[in-house]
C-alpha cells in the first residue's frame, strides 16, 4: 500500500487548497478512504471520509467547507477545504485501512495565516 498526499501550502484565512492522495498497491475502488489531520501537540483527528459508493462523511468542525471526492479510474482521492480558518493547520494525511492495518502517507502541510 503507497498513500501519497500533496497540495498543501500556506494559505490567508478565507482561503481555500486543494489535497490531492494518489493510492496504489490495493483495490482502491473497494475501499473506504480518510482523510485525517493532526495539530501541533494534539492528537491524529478524522477529517472526512468516502465510501466506495461515494457516501461521505465529516467532522462537525468542517461540514459545509471541505469536501472529499474519489477519481477511481485515477485511484485519487481528494480534499477540497474552503474558507480555511487557522485553526484547520495542522499535516493532513490520507488514510485507508487494510487487512486489520492502518496505512497512511507521509502528509502534507496546510497553513492557514495571515
């Protein structure tokens, strides 16, 4: 299993990114896949999930300004955050569990300062 998460950057408040997960290695298309982040000093959060039939879920703290999509001709996932705040900084990851495991990227950094 290879995640590979890119799109992160330094962002104004108000602003929006674009995460993008390249998944190899598995059946992508059977598989639920996550995107989580983590804060400085705070723990691994869930951010937002998409079943293989494209049902999707989210934290309280991002309903109505992220949103997870899945390319599965691509075997893509990704996360479109709008009106970032600087509390949603922290390393984002791309997630799926297989065979009892978790697997995860090596992340990519979202700042969100002015």
């Amino acid at each position: 299993v290879q995640l590979v998460e890119s799109g992160g950057g330094l962002v104004q408040p108000g602003g929006s990114l674009r995460l993008s997960c390249a998944a190899s290695g598995f059946p992508f298309s059977s598989y639920y896949m996550k995107w989580y982040r983590q804060a400085p000093g705070k723990e691994r959060e869930l951010v937002a999930g998409i079943s293989s039939a494209d049902t999707t879920t989210y934290a309280d703290s991002v309903k109505g300004r992220f949103t997870i999509s899945r390319d599965n001709d691509k075997n893509m996932v990704y996360l479109q955050m709008n009106r970032l705040k600087p509390e949603d900084t922290a390393v984002y990851y791309c997630g799926v569990l297989r065979t009892g495991r978790h697997y995860w990227g090596q992340g990519t950094q979202v700042t969100v300062s002015s």
